[in-house]
C-alpha cells in the first residue's frame, strides 16, 4: 500500500475517474458486494437483468423504488464533492465515468457519464418516448406507460445489456486525446470491486495508452494487479487528499 499524498496532477495531466458503489457507501447507500451489500437478499439475476424484470417487473420496481427511496435520503460526501471540485479546476482535462445509478456525483455539482444509466430515469418498453426524469418511490405495481400503456423499466444498464456505445467512444477519445497531446495520462478508480465489464477494463486501456494507473478502495478490487499504485481507507478521507494536487489542501470539513 502506498502512503496517502497528493497526487502528481500537474497542469499538463488528464484525469480519467471511474467511481463505484464505494463511493457512496459513507453516504449511506448499501453496495452490491459487501456484507450489507444490495444484492443481498435479492439475487441479481432476478432484479438487475431483463430476464428478472419480464419475469417479475412488479418485484424489480420495487427494488428499485426502494434503492431511489435510499439514494434520495442520501447526501453526497466529501469525496463526490472533492471530485466535483477537482472537476472545475480540470475542466476538459477531467472525465468522471460512474458505475452508480444514485444521482449523488450530480447532486454533488459533477456532469458524471453514467456508464450503468440512472435510478432517476425511466423509459418505456412499449413506445420510442425518450427516457424521461422519473423520482417516483410509492410504486407497488410495475409501471404502466401514460401514452401507449406498454410497461415501463428503469433507464439502467442491467447484465446482459449494451452500455450506450457513444459513453465508451468517450472514454477510449479522452485516452487517444491524451496521448495525442503528450499528456500525463492518470487513470483512479474509486470504491469498486472491479467485478463488472467492461468498467473493469478501463485500467488496462490507460496501460495500453501508457498512462499511470491509481486506486482508492477499501480492498483489493478483482483487478487490483491493473494498478501501479493503491490506497486503502475510506474514500471520504483519501479521495480530498489525493485530489490535493488539483483542489489544493483539502479543508477538513
Ligand atoms: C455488457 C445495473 C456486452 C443497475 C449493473 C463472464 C465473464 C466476464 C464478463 C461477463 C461474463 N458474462 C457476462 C459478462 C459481462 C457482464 C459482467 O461483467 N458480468 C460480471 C458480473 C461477470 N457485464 C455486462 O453484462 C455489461 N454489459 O457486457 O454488454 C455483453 C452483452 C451480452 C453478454 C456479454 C456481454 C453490463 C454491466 C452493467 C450491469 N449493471 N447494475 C443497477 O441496478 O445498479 S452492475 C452493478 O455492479 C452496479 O451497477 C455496480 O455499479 C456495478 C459494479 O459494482 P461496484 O460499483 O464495483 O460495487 P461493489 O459493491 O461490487 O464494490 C464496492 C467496492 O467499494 C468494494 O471493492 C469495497 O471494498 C469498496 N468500498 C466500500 N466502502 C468503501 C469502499 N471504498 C472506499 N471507501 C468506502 N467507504
Ligand atoms: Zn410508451
């Protein structure tokens, strides 16, 4: 483990960001793979996966009703607002990929790509209406579309799924702009198991690109070998230091 210090993100850097369910667990909102873990007491293949949903909507919207109840009780922390504050100081020069669906990043001032969609979305099954913002929690039944009465399903990526092609075509342009310009290319992946593809790759792709490659977890994450360096601890406490480089000291707030 290395010791926690500012990272070397100097003027010329580019910062690629991946964050998991980690980084809202001080938040409050239980993650998918530790002991008190989401997909506790629900198997994911019936609530996150098409199969699941067709087979049960009623039972997937309601897991879903109550992940929004947590995600709006919740407050974003001191490291979704440090990686917002990094935000406007890079710029351009930042990317902020998320696998959460809990709207904190944004509600923390950040303009995330959520790669695994929104809880806050819904979309409709039977007609080509655009997902549209949907904060409703008191569901008992799967959702009837207003328009064409087809069903309707969260706007999220469940297993099985396609990520939306034009977020991975960001991604792989940010590592090809970097290198392109010469830049130190920095990859830091916060609070995720590294357990879901293609997340679990972007580490690699900053290797290929010959980038630097750092982590800020509680464990080792499934990838940890992706890494040339890693933090151990609490996100809320490394996140604002290693983000000093950009933010300046943080405050202890
Ligand atoms: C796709 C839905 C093409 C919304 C999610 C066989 C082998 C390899 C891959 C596959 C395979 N079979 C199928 C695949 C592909 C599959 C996949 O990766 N499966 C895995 C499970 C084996 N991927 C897909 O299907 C993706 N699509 O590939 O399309 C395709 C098509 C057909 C067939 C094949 C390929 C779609 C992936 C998206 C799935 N949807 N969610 C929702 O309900 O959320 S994924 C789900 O896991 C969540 O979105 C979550 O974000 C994501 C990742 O989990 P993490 O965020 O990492 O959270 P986790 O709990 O796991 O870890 C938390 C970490 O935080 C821990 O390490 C912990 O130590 C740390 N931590 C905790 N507290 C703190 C902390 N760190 C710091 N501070 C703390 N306080
Ligand atoms: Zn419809």
């Amino acid at each position: 483990m290395t010791e926690l210090a500012p990272l070397p993100i100097t003027s010329a850097a580019r910062l690629l960001v991946l964050t998991g369910a980690g980084i809202s667990a001080e938040s409050g909102i239980a993650t998918f793979r530790g002991s008190d873990g989401l997909w506790n007491g629900e198997d994911p293949a019936q609530v996150a996966s098409r199969q699941g949903f067709r087979t049960d909507p009623t039972r997937a919207w309601r897991f879903y009703a109550d992940l929004r109840r947590q995600a709006l009780a919740a407050r974003p922390n001191a490291a979704h607002r440090a990686l917002a504050e990094a935000g406007r100081k890079l710029g351009p020069r930042m990317l902020l990929v998320t696998q959460n669906i809990d709207g904190l990043h944004t509600r923390a001032g950040s303009d995330p790509l959520e790669i695994h969609g929104s809880l806050f979305r819904t979309r409709c099954l039977g007609c080509a209406r655009p997902a549209f913002p949907d904060k409703r929690t008191a569901i008992k039944a799967a959702l009837a579309c207003e328009r064409c009465g087809g069903l309707l399903r969260p706007d999220v990526v469940w297993f099985g799924e396609e990520l939306d092609p034009a977020h991975l075509r960001a991604i792989k342009d940010f590592i090809r702009h970097a290198r392109h310009d010469r830049a130190l290319l920095a990859f830091l992946a916060i609070g995720t198991s590294g357990a879901v593809w293609p997340a679990n790759h972007f580490a690699t792709w900053v290797r290929e690109a010959h980038g630097v490659t750092w982590l800020a977890n509680l464990e080792p994450p499934e990838n940890a070998a992706d890494f040339n360096w890693a933090f151990y601890g609490l996100a809320t406490v490394s996140v604002p230091i290693l983000l000093a480089g950009a933010n300046g000291t943080p405050s202890l707030a």
